[in-house]
C-alpha cells in the first residue's frame, strides 16, 4: 500500500485529505507543521509528500529544503505543495528546491486525486516499478540522464552532454551533435546528478563536461573554450578548484 503523508497546519484540510486519501486506498500519515513533517519523512519514507507552504515552526520551502540537505544522496519523495499563493516568484521557488507540482487552494479533491496517481505512476516507472531500492550507486552506474520533454522522457548519454546553463526557472542541456535541450526544471535540480558524473560547476549559472574544453583563456575570472564554439565564464570562487582538476601546476 502506498503510504502519503500529509503536512498541514489547517486540521480541516489536513482531516477531510486524510479520509480522501484512505477512502481510495493509501496508508495517510498527518503533521501540522514542518519539523513535525521532516521527522516523518525521515522515520517513515513516504511514497508521496503533501505539503502546505505556510506553516509554524517550518514551512513548506523550508521543510523541502531541509529535505534535501538531509537525503542529497537519496531520492526524495513526490513533493506536491498545498498553497494559496500564486506568486510566480513563489512558484519559482519552490520549483527550484525539487518541488513535482503546485495544488492552489481551494482544491478540488477529485483534481488532487489525480495529482497524486500521475506522480506516484511517474515515479514507479523512474524506480523500474518500485521493485529495487534505488540508491546513489545505482544511479552512479547508469549512464544515461533522464531529461523530461512533452511526452515523456529523453534518455541522454553523459558522453553527449556538453553543458548545462540555467535560464531562470529552466534549464538547458547542449549536446555535441549541436541539440539543446530546454528542460522545465531549474539547473539545481541536475547540479548533483552531474557532478557525481565529474562535471564541473564553473559559474552559478554553467555546468560543463570538462572532457569538451579546448582552452581556457586568462583574465580577471577566466574563460572556457569549448569544443562547441562557446564561450562559458569562469567565476572567482570556482577558479581555483578548475586549475587543480585540469592539471595545471603554478
């Protein structure tokens, strides 16, 4: 049976969600606030968070967060977020931190119900049906990144990717056969998947595959010739740890 947790302050809400949800078949566990929620996920690794966004003692972007600071080298949960702001700067946010999707309050239970199945039927497929524990390892041996696009998934080899740069909320991933990629996922959301794949992080908006530089032009920060014909910056902070992984001896 899959298992749901529910945060939420509002005991209404938090009450008539949890008796949907059983009435259709999960296993609901409840908390009325963020840290009550951390507890949870860690103790009871549920199959799918809903979370409302403003709460006391933690809330749902600090919940999330905090998540992902906990598990970085695990899968995290669904996280569907319960909210009544429709802020696009909120929005962002919470897409930023690795958030599956939004449900505005007032919801409909029927809509949240269908949420839910799409994201835990989209989830089972990513971990081959729930069937094996997918961990880092697992992850680090598969050599192919899972890019979402309009129908599905695109399947691209690491070998292929020559960067990745971030475009506000979005992302983009340039392969070598000239493609790119626009993914409706921030770069933050990849950032760890590739750099346990060796890629490097040269500025706050650029991941690049070190095997595509060709040159490294000096200035205040640097540059990176890659083998596309772009230019990329380096920043300040990221200099250093560049000049050790590419062997250059001062």
């Amino acid at each position: 049976m899959e298992r749901i947790l529910i945060v939420e302050d509002d005991k209404n809400i938090r009450e008539t969600l949890k008796d949907i949800l059983e009435l259709s078949g999960y296993q609901v566990l409840t908390t009325n606030n963020g840290r009550e929620g951390y507890h949870s996920i860690i103790e009871n690794r549920p199959n799918l968070v809903l979370c409302d966004v403003s709460m006391p003692e933690m809330d749902g972007f600090e919940l999330l967060g905090a998540i992902n600071q906990r598990l970085k080298d695990e899968i995290i949960p669904p996280f569907l977020f319960l909210t009544a702001k429709v802020e696009k700067q909120d929005i962002r946010h919470g897409m930023s931190l690795g958030a599956d999707d939004y449900i505005l309050k007032p919801f409909n239970y029927e809509e949240v119900l269908k949420i839910i199945r799409l994201r835990l039927d989209t989830r089972k497929k990513l971990l081959n049906r729930g069937e094996i524990n997918i961990t880092k390892e697992v992850f680090d041996s598969f050599n192919k990144l899972a890019l979402p696009c309009s129908d599905g998934l695109m399947l691209v080899s690491f070998d292929k990717i020559i960067k990745c740069q971030a475009d506000r909320a979005y992302c983009s991933f340039f392969l070598i056969d000239g493609t790119k990629i626009l993914v409706s996922k921030p770069m933050s959301a990849f950032e760890n998947i590739l750099i346990n794949k060796h890629f490097f992080k040269v500025h706050k908006s650029t991941i690049i595959n070190p095997q595509f530089i060709d040159k490294y032009i000096r200035g205040k920060n640097g540059l990176l010739l890659l083998s596309d014909g772009s230019i990329v910056p380096v920043s300040h902070h990221n200099k250093d740890e560049l000049m050790k992984m590419l062997n250059y001896i001062i």
